[in-house]
C-alpha cells in the first residue's frame, strides 16, 4: 500500500504538470499498476526456476523518492515543444498537439501525436534541453530521476539497458547544475525507441476501446503478452496512452543488481 501511494502521488502532481486534458488517466493507470503490486505482497520471484512455476513478470519503472524528500529538477534551457518524433509530416504551422496534422493514426489505429511525450519512438533531439536544475540535497541525486515528463538517467542506468539493447534507444546528454548554475553531473535523457502493442488482449480485463486503446475500468487489470513482447527489453506501449515505460523481466534483473537509487519498479503479470 505505502508503494501505491507514493506512486500515486508521484504521478499525480509530477506528471499532470506536463500532460495536456484528457490525459488524467495516467494517474489511473498508475494505481492500476502499483495495485498489481500490492496484491501480490510486493514479493517477487526468489528464482528463475520458482517463475518458470508461477506467471510471469513485466515491470514499469518511476522515480521512487524517500517519504521526505527535497529534490527536484527544472529545465533551463530548450524548448520541448520542439521535440517531437522524426519521420512524420506533422503541421508545419502549429506546435498545439490539438492542431489539425498533429495527430496522426497509424494503420494500427494507434496515434502518432506532435509532442515530447514517449511514444516509443526516436525524436528530434535538437531543440532538448541541455541543461536541469538540481534543487535538493546532494544525496538525494538518484541514478533515476525524472523531468517534463522524462527520465534522467546516470551513465550507470544508461550502461545497463546498453548491454542489453546496445544502440536502440536514445540517451542524450543533459548536464545538472546547481542553482547557482554550478555543474554537478553528466546525466542522459532517456526516450524509449520501441513501440510494442504489448497487451494479452484475453487476458487483460481493462476495455480495449474501439478496438485502439484500454481504458481504465476500476479494479480491473493488466496482462502483458510475453508472445508479443518477445525481443524486447524496454518499450513504449501506444494503447495505453500513458507513456510509461516498461521492461523485461531480464532487463528487470540487471537493474535491481546495479542497486540504483531512485529506482521504482510497478509490476504486471505476463504469460
């Protein structure tokens, strides 16, 4: 329980910063993942051969704080606005997501949208910020962190993901600073580069709304598809209009070894 509510308030006040109306679900979604959790007592498998018994795992990941925590970030420079994905004719005369030409349906049904959020696909990288403001105690500066609804990452979190997925994301540099403009760190933004329909469509129990995307239907739940999964370490998942970033279980593993601070983990049932 106390993991659903730090996640929930994470959530909640972090990233409705950052998502434009409508996109409340996140929070939803968040309770939906944490309350996988819960249920199962926070215990995760002690081996291999115990998960090869019992369903297994996919895991999402979030900036886990202390219970008093004074840290935070703000971007200095950049403009996000500007950062998008590549490879799409979008409306050249409009940054408002809202505007005609900047949601564009793909033949899945999925939706492409004009915006910085993760849609697990690579983005322009030009207009990023360069620099982020640390505000907090020294300490408190974790491996994982988050920032407008992205994560930053040390050259720790980013080594592991590469020697799993050597080269398929994107880790671009940020630099932290003080509030007096000091540097502090090298950091990585981090934008996830793969999209995967991931959901066990028999499975999952949440609606899958005009055949495009779940929407959220209290104490119902979530099931990954491992079939469909199945190459991936890290992704993106476009039907469920959140942005969060899941993992394997294998890239699970390797990060829980690493012992990285500030690292949180939801944890969702596969077959």
């Amino acid at each position: 329980m106390d993991e659903l509510l730090r996640c929930s308030r994470m959530l909640g006040h972090r990233a409705a910063k950052f998502w434009r109306p409508g996109r409340r679900d996140i929070v939803m979604m968040c309770v939906a993942l944490a309350a996988t959790g819960a249920a199962s007592g926070g215990m995760l498998p002690a081996s291999k051969s115990e998960r090869t018994q019992e369903m297994q795992k996919v895991y999402t990941i979030y900036w886990k704080q202390p219970e008093e925590y004074t840290s935070d970030l703000r971007v200095l420079d950049g403009d996000f606005k500007q950062v998008y994905p590549t490879g799409f004719e979008f409306n050249p005369n409009s940054t408002d997501v809202a505007a005609v030409g900047n949601m564009l349906m793909q033949p899945d049904r999925t939706f492409v949208e004009r915006m910085w959020t993760y849609q697990g696909l690579p983005v322009d990288m030009t207009h990023a910020p360069t620099r982020v403001q640390y505000t907090g105690r020294l300490e408190e500066m974790a491996d994982v962190m988050r920032a407008s609804s992205w994560f930053v990452v040390s050259e720790r979190f980013r080594s592991v993901v590469e020697r799993l997925e050597p080269g398929k994301h994107q880790f671009q540099p940020v630099e932290l600073v003080d509030a007096e403009g000091n540097h502090l760190a090298h950091y990585f933004w981090l934008v996830p580069c793969a999209r995967v329909d991931g959901m066990d469509r028999e499975h999952t129990t949440h609606e899958f709304y005009k055949e495009r995307s779940w929407r959220q239907i209290p104490g119902k739940k979530y099931v990954v598809s491992l079939k469909q999964t199945a190459g991936h370490h890290l992704w993106i998942d476009p039907r469920t209009n959140f942005g969060t970033v899941f993992i394997s279980q294998e890239l699970h593993d390797a990060l829980e070894a690493a012992n990285l601070g500030g690292l949180g983990f939801g944890e969702l049932d596969a077959i």
